[in-house]
C-alpha cells in the first residue's frame, strides 16, 4: 500500500519530471526500468513504489536535493 508520503514523494517526483522537460520514458533511459514501471509508480492502482536508490538517481538527473521530493519537517513541541 502507497502510504502518504509515498503518494506525496510520487507526485512530487512527477510535477518535477514534466517541468524538467522528461517524458516517462525519458526516466527510463536513467533508471534502467521500463515504461510500464513508471506507469506503475504514478497510477494510484499499483503498489508500485519508487526505490530510495531510484529516489537518489532521480535527483541526480534532476540536479536538486533529495529532499526537493519530501515534505517539509516540522518539528514537535517540546
């Protein structure tokens, strides 16, 4: 099951990649996976999860932080 932050991750990782000008099988050229596992990952129908590796090479082609694809932390009242 896709938790939030998967979701969250995902769709960051999307808007990014159309901004940038790749298409889903651009990605593939760099992740070394086919069309179909980048469908996977993006459908809400898949469980299909980016891996922390793919993550990392991700933000490699993407020239930004790892951390450009996560949520802001806020921290807990102490």
């Amino acid at each position: 099951m896709k938790t939030d932050i998967d979701k969250f991750v995902i769709n960051r990782i999307r808007e990014m990649r159309k901004e940038k000008g790749f298409s889903q099988r651009g990605m593939t050229e760099f992740l070394h996976c086919s069309v179909g596992f980048i469908g996977q990952v993006e459908s809400p129908n898949y469980e299909t999860k980016y891996s922390v590796y793919q993550i990392y090479q991700i933000a490699k082609e993407f020239e930004c932080s790892i951390a450009d694809f996560f949520p802001p932390t806020i921290p807990e009242n102490p």
